[in-house]
C-alpha cells in the first residue's frame, strides 16, 4: 500500500448542511453520519465490553484489540477473536476489519503530539517512564497505527498529529477495487475511525473518495469527533514520539476516553453510477486527531495490508519467517518485492530477505528476550505495506501459587492473599505480567508488591524480567463484604514463550464462604463433556445455573459437588450459590474469562486449542 502524504494548501472549506423537505442533500462539503457505534467489545484482561450509557468501570491500562463492535443495534465482529465471542455468549455477524496500512511517516514531536500508550504498558503503575519495548523512538505512524492483530490495537495511538510546522496531514490510501456495489448502502460499516484521547469541534477530520486524477467521487465526510458517544474510557501514559522521553507528570496514568466512527459508503455517496471511478480514500487529520487505527472493511475494498508478526525461537537457533504468510494481497496482485526498511533492522541480531521473499533472523549469540524489525512489500505499480516482526528468543515456564493466610476468616474480616510468580525455566522471562482484580466480594485495603508495580483498578502486576528459578510475591489485604463472589484469580503471562499454560491460573477462595467452580471433562458411556460443580460453605447449598440460555436450580446438595450432563454442546454458567447457612453469592452475568464459574461442554473425542498458523518454516 503506498501512502503519500502532503502539505495542505491553505484556504478554508466550509462545512454545509442542506435540508430539503427534512432531506439531507449530499454536496461535496456536507457533514454526514447515519449511525453510531454503541457499543464496543476488546480482548482487554481476556474479554472486555463497553458502551454508551453503560461505560465499564474497569479503564484499560494496557494493550488490547478491538474484536466486536455494536452499530444500528446489530453486532459486527472485527474477525480477530471470534473464538473469544463464542466462548462468552456473544451473538453477533462475522465480518473482517483490518487497519490501513500507513507507511514510515516520521512523527514531528512538538505541540501535544505525544505517543500515547497503555499506562502500564511500560510496567510502571502512575510513573514517569521512558517509551516501552517494542515502541522505539524515533517512533512514526506506521508501528503505532497498525500495531495489533490485523491492526486493531485501540490502546496505542498518536495525539494531535501535524507537520513540524503546524500544516495539517493528508494521507492517500491507494486501492484496487471495490468489491462489489451490493456493498454500498446495505447498513453495515466499511470504514471505522478510531478516537482515543480528548476531540476538538475545532479541529475537524475529512475522509473522502478521489478517481486516478485526483477528483473526488461522491462527497466528504467531516468527522466532528464530540459528537460522538464516549463508548469507554482507559488510563494511558504520553510519550515524545522523537526522544521517546515521558510527556512528565500530567501525562502519566491520565484518564481519556475512546470513541469509533463508522461509515457505510452510501454516506461517501458513492453508488452504483460512480463506485467503479474511486481508486483511492483520502485521510485528511484535522491537527487534534488521536487516531488508534483507521480501518476498512475487507468486503468493501481490496487493500494491500502488511499484517505484524510474532515469532518464538530458541537460543542460538536461526529461523525462516515466511512474513506473507498473513498479509492481505488482493488476487491478482504480484508482490514484486520485500525488504527490511532502511533504520527498522532488529537490535539483536541479523536478517536476510531470501530470493522466495522469506526472512532469515538470526539472534546475535546468546541473546535472550525481544528483538524486532520493520519489513516492507511491494507490488510492480509502486503500491507498498510495512509491517513489524517481533521475535521471542528463549523460552520459559512461568507458574503462579496463590494462598490464604487466615484459616477461619468471616464477613467483616481482613483476609490476606499471597500471590507468587516463579519462572522454571529453562531461560529468564522478559515482560511477566499478573492479572489478579479482586472481585466484588471484596473491599481491597492494600497490596504490596516485592517487585514492580500494582495497579488497584485493574489488578495488573507488572513483573518485569524474571531470571530463572526467581521468584516474586504480590500480598494483597482486603475485607470480606456480606455478598460475593469471593474467590480470587491470579494469571500469569509473558512475552516469552510459554510451553505449560496449564500453572498460570490460580484461585483462592475463603472456606468459609460459599463459592461454585465449574470445570467439563469427557465421562464414559456420554456423547458431551460432563460439568462439575465444586461447592464450598456449609452443606446444604443450592445453585442456579443457566445451560444454553435455559435457567435451572439445583437444591439441597449435601455433597461438595454437584453434576450436570447435558445432552449437547453448550456454554454453562453459574448464576447464584447459597450454602445451608444461607450465604448467598451471587455472579456476573458476563464473568471474566478466568473466573472458574463458566464452563463449556464440547463432543466427547480430542480437541486442541486452535493456535494462531505457524509463521516458522524448517531451515
């Protein structure tokens, strides 16, 4: 994809609204939006979702992709987790977005123009920091606005974009064909502009459709930003984008909220009688955008996309990366050439683009951790995408404990959780990270951490780097309230690769108080996975529970677990418990996605975890 940009001239545009007969006449200066997005849903702490009028308390403070999103009262899958929606119940239509591809345009420091980021992206909670692995600096628009699974990455993102001297950005995003006319008009969106810091009515986007020769085709569109539902709100750090320094103590751990346009293309005025005219979709930023991504609809147009990747190897051991494997090239279309873009060569190590447009990667001797590069492809007619390739060198086996100390705590009473993190081996971890929120049955008084940092409105530990055999302790203090849930989830994760998953969730719940964990497991002679419920409390409990959508209860169950056989497939989730004491705890409708009280039954015979495809080829 080649994207050209270029100063503006100056002059003024106006922007018009005319009605006829409660009509609005489309011009090529006219200010239109059919539809807004409601309702957005992330892979943020494992499953995320938040709307206007309902905006989730917890604010993202670290990466996450968008994956689904609400518009016109109708769910639209972004097709980066589908899996994900599956597992939660989520119904939806599946359709694929993919951010522009916007090549190496450097980011003019200077203004409020600021890289901005998750506040715990750089491992520090509410701490001046300097700009965070895999973000360098110099940094430019093509790592932080296609950064992401397909691109959607809608925690990082660049503030007030403009030239070095204050001319506004234009970007051209050259593209074969629209897909088809059937495609215009049919109510669903084919461009989607993220806003992720703070709008200006005075500073107003353009986005517009030209011929070859520079003609607009059908109308403008002028995206006042304010008029927009906030659908969520994050805690995000700023950075410098040129020196990568903190943008100091007002931005740091700084509340902004997230909001997402979205077009069909009949609002371009485009139809059948000009849709084939349009070459090309012009971004022209206002001079206060904060952009996460800007992204089309796969259906719509036939884009070339350079899609980042991630990679896992050994210490000392070379690897081929087959980087075309998961771009998006439009049939017919021959990429005619790849390279490593010239100051994007990794840190750590060696590249060669091999004659079949593979990439050898060779880790410099006895490296351990993250190394990235910046590769770009591009067709015979000049069209170019870049992408990033990050590499992992160096496994480790990251395992979490959690305990309680107290043996008899009560309602009212201060319980104290122990939460150790250790690396097994067989190398150090880099960027360990723990997800440990308490749930409502808890009031938190403190948590101390022997390394790193701990934010209480979003659980997150951040680790750091862990040598091996290490280990470091999270204690976290709280109050038991007189409703639950009360049991407690710690998961770990790093950016090295994990070959065991299956130590990196720990749970802990007060004995006396009643909880409910669910688990599915194959049992003889049955056609689906058999559910188990493991109770806790005084015998005597009763539990409501929901199979498919149906409600049952279960009641005076004297053993400490209770079994449900379904007779299909099915998400299982628990509703309510209460104990022959009658403690009552009662859950989540949408529980987070380790908290042990959802399950899923499958078929009885073997299932693996789908896995993202292999990016590695035998050398």
């Amino acid at each position: 994809m080649k994207v050209l940009t270029k100063k503006m001239r100056k002059g003024n545009t106006r922007i018009v609204n005319i009605w006829v007969l409660g009509l609005l006449v489309l011009t090529t200066t006219v200010s239109t939006h059919a539809q807004n997005i409601t309702n957005i849903y992330t892979d943020y702490g494992g499953f995320w979702t938040s709307g206007s009028g309902n905006i989730n308390p917890v604010y993202p403070d670290f990466s996450h992709n968008l994956i689904a999103f609400t518009y016109d009262g109708k769910i639209y899958s972004t097709g980066v987790n589908n899996q994900l929606l599956n597992q939660f119940g989520v119904t939806f239509e599946a359709k694929s977005y993919q951010a522009l591809p916007v090549l190496n345009i450097p980011i003019s420091p200077g203004g409020s123009r600021f890289i901005q980021l998750g506040q715990m992206q750089d491992g520090l909670n509410n701490a001046i920091s300097i700009l965070p692995a895999p973000y360098t600096a110099p940094t430019r628009l093509s790592k932080v606005l296609t950064d992401g699974i397909q691109g959607l990455d809608i925690s990082s993102g660049v503030t007030n974009i403009k030239y070095a001297d204050g001319t506004l950005v234009e970007m051209e995003f050259p593209f074969t064909t629209i897909e088809s006319v059937s495609e215009i008009g049919d109510n669903i969106p084919d461009i989607l502009v993220s806003q992720i810091a703070q709008p200006s009515s005075q500073a107003i986007d353009e986005v517009w459709f030209e011929d070859a020769l520079g003609n607009v085709v059908g109308n403008k569109i002028f995206i006042n930003q304010t008029n927009l539902p906030v659908l969520g709100r994050s805690m995000n750090d700023f950075f410098n984008p040129d020196t990568g320094a903190s943008g100091g103590s007002g931005f740091v751990n700084s509340q902004r909220e997230i909001r997402i346009s979205a077009f069909d293309a009949v609002d371009f005025g485009l139809n059948a009688s000009n849709f084939d005219e349009a070459k090309k979709l012009i971004y022209k930023l206002g001079g206060s955008s904060d952009p996460a991504f800007l992204a089309f609809s796969n259906n719509f147009i036939s884009v070339l996309a350079a899609n980042d990747d991630l990679v896992t190897i050994g210490i000392d051991t070379p690897v081929i990366i087959d980087v075309l494997d998961n771009d998006l090239i439009p049939g017919g279309i021959v990429i005619s050439s790849t390279e490593i873009v010239a100051g994007g060569e990794p840190s750590h190590g060696t590249v060669v683009v091999n004659p079949d447009q593979t990439i050898s990667y060779t880790p410099d001797l006895g490296f351990i951790g993250l190394d990235s590069f910046l590769y770009k492809i591009c067709t015979e007619s000049g069209s170019c995408a870049e992408a990033v390739v990050t590499v992992t060198v160096g496994a480790s086996d990251i395992e979490v404990t959690k305990v309680i100390l107290e043996s008899n705590a009560g309602v009212g009473d201060q319980i104290t959780f122990v939460v150790t993190v250790t690396n097994n081996g067989p190398y150090d971890a880099v960027g360990v990270r723990v997800s440990d929120l308490l749930p409502s049955g808890y009031t938190l008084n403190s948590a101390t951490t022997s390394v790193g940092s701990y934010s209480n409105g979003s659980g997150n530990w951040s680790v750091g780097n862990l040598a091996l055999n290490a280990s470091e302790i999270l204690t976290i203090q709280a109050t038991i309230e007189d409703t639950g849930p009360y049991t407690n989830t710690a998961k770990a994760s790093s950016s090295t690769y994990d070959p065991d998953v299956t130590n990196n969730t720990a749970s802990a719940t007060p004995n006396t108080v009643p909880s409910a964990t669910a688990k599915a497991a194959c049992q003889s002679g049955l056609h689906f996975q058999s559910i188990t419920v493991d109770l806790t409390g005084e015998p005597g409990w009763e539990i409501a529970y929901t199979f498919n959508g149906i409600a049952y209860t279960e009641s005076n169950i004297m053993s400490g677990s209770f079994i449900f056989n379904p007779s299909e497939r099915g998400v299982f989730y628990i509703n309510t418990v209460t104990d022959g004491s009658g403690n009552k705890v009662t859950y989540s409708s949408i529980p987070p996605l380790y908290s042990g009280i959802r399950a899923f039954s499958y078929p009885c015979f073997i299932i693996t975890n789908p896995m993202i495809p292999s990016k590695v080829k035998d050398n």
